[in-house]
C-alpha cells in the first residue's frame, strides 16, 4: 500500500489559507460602508442600495486585472501597492460614466500560498477602497500548483458602482470646440508594462534596485510601482456642480484607443502634447527603446490618466475646481468635427 496522500502534498496548504483568511478579514472590515450586510467568508457578499437615494438607480461594473506590474511588484518584493492598483484601475473605469462605486470583490490565485504575501495584496486593495469610499466585501484566493509557478500570483478584481440615470455619462452631448481636460497621472498606473519591463530590464540591462538620474534618486521598482491614481475622490464631487459631458480613463491602448471611445460618432479630438510635463519614466523608457511617439502614446498614459470634456465656457472653472482638490489639470485639446479620431500635435 502506498504511503497516505493529503492535500498539503498535493501542493494546496488549507491551514496557510486559514490563516490567510483570518488576517485578511481585518482589512477588509476597515472598509466597510453602512450597506454591507455579510463578513468576510460568507460564501456571497452582500449590499443593501438605498434606492430611495436615487431617482433611477443604474449600476454600473467593471472588471480588471494589472497586467504585467505583478512582475515588477514580485521582483521588488512589495506587494502592498499593487491592491491599490486594482481597484483604482477599476474606480476610474466606471467613473467615467458617473458611477459611484459601491464595492469591490478580488480574485488572487498563486501556485504557492504564502499568508504574508495575500495578505499584503488585500491590505493595498482595502487601502484602495478606503480612498474610494467603497467596500471590499469578498474574494477568492485559488492555491493552483501546476497551472502558477510556485512563486507567482495573478491578480483580478470587480467593483460595482451606482448612478441615476439622469446623470450617466455617455458622451453624446460632446460638441466640435469643446474644451479636453486632462488629469495627471502618477505614473504608469497599470499599462503598458510589458513594454517597459522589455526595454528597461531586457534592453537596457536595468535591474529594479538602480536608480537612473532621471528619476531624481528613486529606484526604478519604486517609480514602476507608483500606485495608479484614484479620480473618484476630486472628479465625484466636481460633477454634482459642474457640467461635464464625458469622460475617458487612459488605460490601454494610450490616447489613440481610449479617447474616441467616449466621443460620438461625428467627432474628433486634437492633443496638444506640449501642454503638460510628461514624467521623467516615459522619456527615460523612449530614449532607450527608441520607441515611436505613436507608439509611446498607444500603450503608456505620458503623464495624463483622465480626461474630461467640458463646454469651453465651463474649462476654467472646471479647471480651478479640480486643482482645489488636489488633481493637476491641464487644458490638452479640443473637439472638432470629425470620426471618432485622436491628432496628435
């Protein structure tokens, strides 16, 4: 008779889990809104909307995961900023038609468990969600030996958000000479990484310990890990006073790909690159790539994460509202009558 086989030998350690979990549930307590009925564990989360709220309630979701920054944040070792990175990725893209997000579910799976690692993933994602003002009110955390090597983990989430009908963003009042307000980004956020990582760590020989003069004594995994940026905090409150009639979050496929998905079908958008400072990392990742402009601006953000479409005689009011509240803006371009195209100028 063969030797007795458990699960730990199969390579899936359900005490590690447990602990996991147990750490876990604190975290994401502490980002708990009044609508949250259920803990931690339970086999659904749930939330109770105040519908009476809203006039004609929509909700909104979205799903993401952050691509190939895992790579970075594994070979840092830090793990406690890529949560961030989630769920931010995820706020902004319901922003963009007016969502308030509601809550947050994640999905994390790994060839290995490792409780400290998980742990740190879901103290960014409550972190995340604090800043957001939603609730992370459940996950998944999959052991998979055989399909993730031992010392990776992919990461994926879903937020769910509310907005009155009357008040959903859809672009479809965006007019030829509307002013384009762009937002700026703190960095990579959450795109274009394997392009990156090919050029700085394959090309350029660059580890992330080294500190290119360019980014003014930071290491290169610390500026590659710069949390993306939350617009909800600054843009939520804007739109309850100012009129704003779309919204585009640059995520992938740069300004070429996400712009014109917020624009209706008779018009065009020119971007005047000159009028907000691109960050020292997307000029360091051009100079030693030689990466085209176009390409440079389909896969990275160059230093602008959202952008807002205004009626002209409402950007300067527009503009002061969002510096009061901490976002740099900045007058990018302007809508002309076209199809549904970005120039670049």
């Amino acid at each position: 008779m063969p030797d007795p086989i458990t699960y730990r030998d199969a390579g899936v350690d359900i005490d590690e889990m447990n602990e996991a979990v147990l750490r876990m549930r604190e975290h994401a307590r502490s980002t708990f809104t009044p609508g949250v009925l259920t803990d931690l564990g339970s086999f659904g989360g749930m939330f109770a909307l105040d519908w009476r709220a809203y006039e004609d309630p929509v909700l909104v979701s979205s799903i993401d995961g952050v691509g190939t920054k895992l790579k970075v944040a594994q070979a840092v070792g830090r793990h406690d900023t890529i949560g961030v990175d989630l769920v931010s990725h995820c706020v902004n893209d319901i922003l963009v038609q007016g969502a308030s997000p509601l809550f947050f579910l994640d999905y994390f799976a790994t060839g290995r468990l490792e409780a400290d690692v998980v742990v740190a993933v879901v103290r960014g994602l409550a972190e995340g969600c604090r800043q957001a003002g939603c609730a992370l009110i459940g996950g998944e955390t999959a052991e998979m030996p055989g399909v993730y090597p031992e010392d990776t983990y992919d990461l994926a989430g879903c937020i769910v958000g509310v907005v009155d009908r009357p008040r959903i963003l859809d672009g479809r009042s965006i007019a030829p000479g509307d002013a384009v307000i762009g937002l700026a980004s703190s960095g990579l956020h959450t795109n274009g990484y394997s392009l990156a990582r090919r050029v700085l760590f394959d090309v350029a020989g660059l580890t992330v310990e080294d500190t290119p003069t360019a980014l003014g004594g930071r290491t290169l995994g610390e500026v590659l890990l710069d949390p993306h940026r939350c617009y909800a905090r600054s843009v939520l409150p804007l739109l309850e006073k100012h009129e704003v009639k779309g919204m585009a979050h640059i995520t992938g496929g740069g300004f070429y790909d996400n712009i014109p998905r917020a624009l209706p079908a008779d018009c065009s958008v020119t971007v005047d690159r000159r009028l907000w400072p691109v960050p020292p990392i997307f000029t360091l990742i051009q100079q030693l790539g030689s990466v085209p402009d176009s390409e440079m601006f389909r896969a990275f953000n160059m230093g602008i994460g959202m952008v807002l479409f205004v009626a002209r005689e409402h950007a300067v009011d527009v503009m002061a509202a969002l510096t009061e509240a901490g976002e740099g803006a900045f007058m990018i371009g302007e809508v002309y009558r076209g199809v549904r195209e970005v120039d670049l100028v």
